[in-house]
C-alpha cells in the first residue's frame, strides 16, 4: 500500500489536476488574505512602533548609564578629598 505523500505527488503530477487544485484554492486564499489585510498592516506598524520605542528607552538608559559614570567618578574623587 503506497503512502499518502506518495499518492499526492502522483496526484498533482498531472499538469490539469494542478491547474485544477490552483482553481479551487485560489478563491479560498484571496478570501482569507481579504479578511485578514488589515491586521497585517497593524501589526507591521505595532513592531515598527515597538522597534522605535525598544530603541528610545536603550538610548535613555546608555544617556542614564553615562551620567551615573561622572557622577560616580565625582563622587569618588569628594570622597577621598
């Protein structure tokens, strides 16, 4: 008894029986890419405006890291006056 996977490449070797399943899906497929569009679009702009707001805060916080550099370095040096 041949397997499922070989029964479905003999299946669609068949140049009608591909244009035949392309028919049937083509239909299928542009009505879920229709129903779901717009969700793709809000999350492309939710991760572009997550990439944005991942890049300000390590910004902030190397700003935050120097600061505490100097302040550290100034506060060792009154120390030890």
């Amino acid at each position: 008894m041949k397997l499922i996977k070989e029964k479905l490449l003999e299946f669609f070797k068949n140049e009608d029986m591909k244009q035949f399943a392309q028919t049937i899906t083509k239909p299928i497929t542009n009505y879920i890419y229709d129903e779901v569009y717009i969700y793709i679009w809000f999350f492309c702009i939710y991760h572009i405006f997550q990439i944005i707001t991942i890049m300000f805060i390590i910004y902030l916080l190397l700003k935050i890291m120097n600061q505490n550099k100097y302040l550290h370095s100034n506060y060792s040096n009154y120390e030890l006056q």
